[in-house]
C-alpha cells in the first residue's frame, strides 16, 4: 500500500508524491495533458481521475486486467484513500472537487468506480457527491 503521511502544508506536495507513488501516471496523456502545471495540486489530482477512468475503463474492457493494470488500479485507488484520510481540509477538498467530482461524471464506469473506492473515499463520494 503507498503510504502517505501527510504533515500541514503537504498539499502543495501532492503533485510529488502522487507522481513518485501511482505507477504510469506521470508518463500518462491524463498528465502529459496539464504537466505544465505540474505543481498545481487540483490539476494534478483532476489528472489522476481522468488517469484513474481510463485504467477502470481499460480493465472493464479488456477482459481480464493484466498484472500491471491491477497493480496501476490498486495503486490510485490507495492514493486517493490516503489523500481523503487526511485531517487537512485543502486536502480533503482537492479530493472532492477534483477528483471524485471528475468521477461522478463519468455515468458508464461511475458505479464500478465507486465500488472499488476504499472506505473513507467512498464516504466522502456518498456525503459530498452522491
């Protein structure tokens, strides 16, 4: 599991480590798209949600998802987890708006999203989104 142990003031450090800890991300068109604002933590998160339905959607379509995707998968699924347990409010917002709000948007693979988003992403998804 990637272990993020975010202090007050590691917003401004998401970029980081989401980059260092979700494999494929940073060589990704979800981030090659916004990579000049690669220090904005909103745009880098919107990024890995779009990272994150392009993996979902490759994995539903693909039949079964290889060792790699899963690992891929399981890896943002975990990042965002961490990011919603922090106690930081800019962080658990960044969460909200920019990445599960980009999720709820995608009506074809939302529920499958949601069913595979950790406990504490999935209720703030349930109470802010939802």
């Amino acid at each position: 599991m990637v272990n993020f142990i975010l202090r007050e003031g590691d917003y401004q450090q998401l970029p980081k480590r989401l980059l260092r800890n979700v494999p494929g991300f940073e060589a990704s068109n979800a981030f090659q798209v916004v990579a000049a604002d690669r220090d904005l933590p909103g745009v880098v998160c919107a990024a890995l949600a779009r990272y994150l339905i392009a993996a979902q959607r490759q994995a539903m379509t693909g039949g079964e998802a290889g060792a790699e995707l899963r690992r891929v998968l399981r890896a943002i699924y975990e990042a965002i987890e961490d990011l919603a347990t922090s106690e930081d409010p800019e962080t658990q917002n960044v969460v909200v708006v920019d990445i599960l709000e980009t999720l709820a948007g995608e009506r074809d693979i939302r529920e499958v999203i949601k069913r595979n988003l950790l406990p504490k992403s999935r209720e703030l998804y349930d109470r802010w989104v939802s």
